[in-house]
C-alpha cells in the first residue's frame, strides 16, 4: 500500500469523532469549564489521525511516476467529515445553482435571442444537465470518493486528463469567488446607500469565510436556508407572472403572447440562440455539487438517488416555467436589460417585470433575494474549490500542504487558499476592476462545459469498464435514468456548445445597442474573453501528460472496488425492496419521479 496512517499511541484514550479531541476514557462526565471549551477547539484544528500521507518516492518523486493506486486509496479515506444529511443534498440539488444566472444574466440571454431563444437553449442546456447529474449519480453512490468528477477522469480516463479537470474545476471556483462577493456588494448599490463597496466586500467575505470554517455541516445548514429562500421566491414570481400575464395586474392589462408577436420570438437569428447556450449553462453552474458532497455525506446510498432526481424538477418548474413567464411579461428591446455587470439587479428581467406592473416593494424583495443567491455562490465557491484542492492534493496533483484535514474534517489550508484568493474582491474599488474581473471572468467561462462532458465520459466509459469486468447492472446502487445513451447525448451536446461558443466568440451578435465589434484586434479580444478557457486546459492536460507519462485507461484495468462503501449491497437492495412493496402507489410513484 503506498499510504500510512498516523496513530495515536495512547491506548488509554477514546477518539471523541465528534469534536476531533482526544479524551480520558472514563465513564463521568466533568462539567465543561472555559478551559476544556477553549483546549477543545483548539485540538479541532490539529490534524486528523486518520489522515493518510503518500511515502515519498511513491507520486511524482522523480517527476515522471502517478501511482494510480494510490491516487484511488487517498481519494476513498479521505477523512473529511460526513455529515450532510438528506435534506441538505435534496436543497443542493434543487436551489445550490439558482442565482445570478438565473435571475440577472437570463435578461442578457433575453436582449441577445429573443424569447424564444431563451426557453430553447435554456431547454436544451438542462436536458444535457439531466443526462450529465445522472452519470454523476450512478458512479457517486457507487464511489462518494473526495474530488468526484476529478477523481473518475483520472481513474477512467486519464490521470492527465484528471488533473486537467481538477484544476480547471478548482480555478472556476476560486476565481469565481471574487467575482460574487463584488457582485453581492453591486446589489446593495441598488438602495443607493452611501457606502464604499469595500466595506460591503469585507462584510460579505467574513460571511462566506465563517459559514465554511463551521465544517461541512455550516455549509450544509446555510445552501439549505439560502435554498429555501429561492425557491420560494421562484414560485412566488411563477404565480405572480401567471397573474400579471393573464390581465391580473393593477392596470388590468392581459399581455398573453403580445411579446413574441412584437417585437418576435428570436433576435440576432442562429447566432442570437448559440450565444444564449453559454449564458445557460453559466446559470447551470453548480448542479455538479451534489456530486462532489456525496464524500461528505453519511448516508449517500439512500440520499445521493432522491437528490439527483429532483434535478429534472427543477429544470422544469424553476427554470423553464419562470424563463416563460420572463419572456411573455419583457420585451427583449428593454434597454434596461443591457447592466453594468452580471450582478446588477436592475437589469434582472424579474425585477423590470414587477416594475412594469407598478408593484411597490416587491423589486426590493426580489433584489434582496439576488444578494442571497450571490452570497449563496460565494459559499458553494469557497466549498467546491477547497475540496477540490484537497483531493487533487491527496492525489499528488496539487501541493501538498493542501491536502491537510483537521480533527473536525475541514481541509483547512485549501479553505485558506480560497479565502485568501477571495481577497481579490477588493480590486472593486479600484478603477480598472472591470478590466480586471473580465478577463478573471474568462478563465473560468468554459469551466462547466469541459466538467459536464468529462462526467458523461467518465460513465461511458465506467459502463464499459463494469461489463468487461463481469458485473451487471442489478449490482450498481443506482443506475442512471438515462443510460449509457444519456451520457452520449450529453457529451456530444457538450462538444456543440463548445463549437457554438468559438463562433460566438469570434464573430460576437450585433449589440442591440451601441456600435458592434469589428476590427481584428476587437475580433481577438472578444474571442480570448470567451474561450481562454480553452487552450489553459489543454496545456494543463499536455504538460502533465508529458512529465508524468500517464496512461489512457483500459477498461480492462480501470479499479472499480476502492472507496466503495456499500460491501453488502445485495442485503440492502433486499431490504428496500421489501421496504417498497409496503408503499401505497401515490408513495411508488413519487418516488419514481423524485
């Protein structure tokens, strides 16, 4: 084994797993003074016993060796804490992404193709979305190994390849970080408060910060309270869309399909439609999640299943019914839809319907509900990218340093690095922080696609790999809804956006107002801010495939056993079985669609 574990020596002493501290194993119980609280958070932060360590002279000492093995062990006993719970993972699934995407970049995707436009390629994006979360979730329930997505590119894939997606997932988060608090710091610009967006920057960072250094569970405990708060404000703007469109508002107005009649259902043609992908899959962004907490959840046979299916549900009402509702109740010739920023609030097609329907109030309830969702992202920034660190760490594909976990599960200095890289939020109050957080933005624009595509991959791949090594799909904990033929779907619909984007990179839409992009210096800038992306991850993958000289993976040889955590499943699946049978048939089907 190319690990080793540090013990205790102590034999005398019960690991108190809760708290991470070691204690005198006695049956009283002493009263907690200050001194024990202050000694016992302080032992939180040592390192956790069961932290695994790679020997030297094992990964990477002579730079040009990945001990696959290893790699597979560190990622499977990762001691990070397992303490999400079902409804936390069902409130990931369901609101973790419902942010800015949603409420203010959904108007860019508005002004760029039209109504129409917006509901097909917001359609479209999350069809391929419901192929890539359920690839995910068959190969999460089976393996909730730390890193997730990474960690199956580099054992069904490539390790390169693993290591590009590793960085390229980490990068995405940690740059996206800045870019949310400053953006949660615009959205209070909106109430006109006299206040640096320092000020709010630094609020807004100690927030974020504090609910991660919690632990898991903090993290847990606020996407559920931040969730809650979207969804519904989703549904109440769903009932209140139906409402003003059916003639409900104070003017009395029935708008029906006026907007799709004038001024038309799509803007800027084919190209207006391929350029709403990429906004669509931005406000995808984060779906992915559930995948990435199944290594820190404790029960993920039963938990992981229910989350992933209510994926298709939130496509469906929160996204697609409310993108509706947008397209019928604003005209894409708005000119407000045109902001200053992806966070500005004003330019939010569901802040200028409630305005047009002259309801007071109500479009600084739905800004309030924009800050949450950008502190929301923030959080989920400062999650993704620091469990990724750790796990690329464990894999010898990062510092080392990074994979440091303490008693209370929390990969401590990877959180570090993500607060410290969120500091860069303070360029807000520089003058040239739009240049700057442009060109952040571009490192980070195809993050999602090139994650979504290596998940659908990956399972293709795993597929072949399980059947070649004797198994069937009745041994599988969860097997996805759409099949090996959903993960093709989603992976070739993945290399389409990626063509769709370099053509709108290149040759950008017609701005609807202002002077258009030409010029060959113009052309160049605008195509690198969209696709920038691109080239650092295929660097990234040829660098390490050079030094390292990793291997494509054989099906044959591909390790589907390590960090499985269900060794009795025959006996489980038994049980829920007989579990079902006792269900009335409202309760099956329920079950069947969530």
């Amino acid at each position: 084994m190319a690990t080793e574990t540090l013990e205790t020596p102590a034999s005398n002493l019960s690991q108190d797993l809760v708290s991470g501290v070691a204690v005198a194993g006695t049956d009283e119980e002493k009263p907690l003074e200050f001194g024990n609280v202050a000694r016992r958070v302080w032992d939180s932060f040592k390192q956790n016993p069961n932290y695994h360590i790679t020997q030297k002279g094992v990964v990477g000492a002579n730079g040009h060796v990945f001990d696959l093995e290893s790699a597979a062990v560190a990622t499977a006993e990762s001691p990070l804490a397992r303490k999400l719970k079902g409804r936390h993972l069902q409130m990931i699934a369901i609101g973790g992404s419902i942010g800015t995407g949603l409420f203010v970049g959904s108007g860019k995707a508005l002004q760029q193709g039209g109504p129409a436009s917006l509901l097909i390629a917001f359609a479209l994006i999350g069809g391929m979305l419901f192929c890539s979360v359920q690839a995910l979730g068959e190969m999460a329930v089976l393996l909730p190994v730390a890193g997730s997505f990474s960690a199956y590119s580099t054992r069904f894939l490539d390790p390169a390849w693993g290591f590009a997606m590793g960085w390229n997932y980490a990068m995405q988060w940690l740059i996206v970080m800045p870019l949310e608090v400053v953006a949660a710091a615009i959205t209070i610009q909106y109430w006109n408060y006299p206040v640096s967006p320092a000020a709010w920057v630094s609020i807004f960072l100690v927030v974020i910060i504090g609910i991660n250094m919690v632990g898991v569970q903090g993290y847990g405990e606020a996407e559920f309270f931040f969730s809650l708060i979207k969804i519904i404000a989703v549904v109440g703007f769903i009932v209140l869309g139906v409402i003003l469109n059916s003639g409900g508002g104070l003017n009395g107005e029935y708008i029906g399909g006026k907007n799709y009649r004038d001024p038309g259902a799509f803007n800027n043609g084919f190209k207006g439609l391929c350029s709403v992908f990429v906004i669509a899959a931005f406000a995808f962004t984060g779906t992915e999640l559930v995948g990435l907490a199944a290594a820190e959840t404790a029960n993920p046979r039963r938990s992981l299943p229910t989350a992933v299916k209510q994926v298709f549900w939130r496509i469906s009402i929160f996204y697609i019914v409310s993108l509706l509702l947008v397209g019928l109740l604003v005209p894409y010739t708005d000119q407000r839809l045109i902001g200053q920023s992806n966070a500005d609030a004003k330019a939010s097609p569901f802040v200028i319907a409630i305005k047009n329907a002259s309801i007071d109030g109500l479009d600084s309830v739905m800004n309030v509900v924009v800050m949450i969702s950008v502190l929301s992202v923030g959080n989920s920034c400062v999650y993704g990218s620091s469990r990724t660190l750790c796990a690329l760490a464990e894999q010898g594909q990062a510092p080392q340093f990074l994979a440091y976990i303490d008693r209370r599960g929390r990969p401590l200095k990877a959180i570090g690095v993500s607060s410290a890289v969120g500091l860069l939020a303070f360029l807000a109050a520089s003058k040239r922080e739009t240049e700057v957080f442009v060109w952040l933005q571009a490192l980070s624009g195809l993050s999602s696609i090139f994650t979504w595509g290596s998940i659908c991959l990956a399972h293709i791949r795993f597929r072949r790999a399980w059947r070649l090594q004797g198994h069937s799909l009745d041994e599988l904990a969860y097997r996805s809804q759409a099949g090996v033929v959903g993960s093709w779907i989603g992976f070739l619909f993945n290399v389409l956006v990626l063509i769709a984007q370099f053509w709108t990179g290149f040759a950008p839409v017609k701005p609807q107002y202002g002077p258009p992009i030409t010029g060959a210096s113009a052309r160049i800038r605008s195509f690198f801010q969209a696709y920038l992306a691109f080239p650092l991850v295929v660097l990234c993958y040829l660098g390490y495939k050079v030094v390292y000289r990793t291997p494509f993976m054989r099906a044959k040889d591909m390790d589907l056993r390590t960090g499985v955590r269900d060794l009795n499943l025959a006996e489980l699946v038994a049980d829920e079985e007989l579990e079902k049978a006792s269900w009335p048939k409202w309760k099956k089907a329920y079950k069947f669609l969530c």
